[in-house]
C-alpha cells in the first residue's frame, strides 16, 4: 500500500474581490492507488466535518503520493 495526501480544496471570494483557492482539509490516506485513496478520503471527510457529500465544502480534490523514493 502506498500513503496519499488528498486535499479538499475550495475556490472563494478574498477581499479584493478576487477569487482565490483554499485547502478546506488535508487527510493521509493508506491505499492501492490514487483513485481508491480518493473515495477512502471523501468518506473520511464527510465523518469529520459531518457531511453527506463532501462537495458541500470544497470544489474539488488533489491527491498526491506522500510516499518517498528509496
């Protein structure tokens, strides 16, 4: 298994009136593979901030490998 980062990110409004991109959450995720650490990652969201769907509070996510070469 490999380690995953999976990041929920949202687009907002800053105070200039630009849109800018936040990291709602960031979950360490143990899977197979980067689409499997997605889905463990959106249920896993979803338990934490009380959520049916975790696209109520982040527009997308990033998933990137944690793990480090040898």
């Amino acid at each position: 298994m490999s380690r995953y980062v999976v990041k929920f990110m949202k687009d907002v409004l800053g105070e200039n009136g630009r849109e800018c991109e936040i990291c709602q959450s960031s979950v360490e995720i143990d899977a197979a593979n980067e689409n499997l650490a997605a889905e463990l990652a959106k249920k896993k969201f979803c338990e934490m901030q009380a959520l049916r769907d975790w696209s109520l509070h982040a527009d997308r996510i990033q998933v990137k490998s944690a793990d480090y070469p040898s």
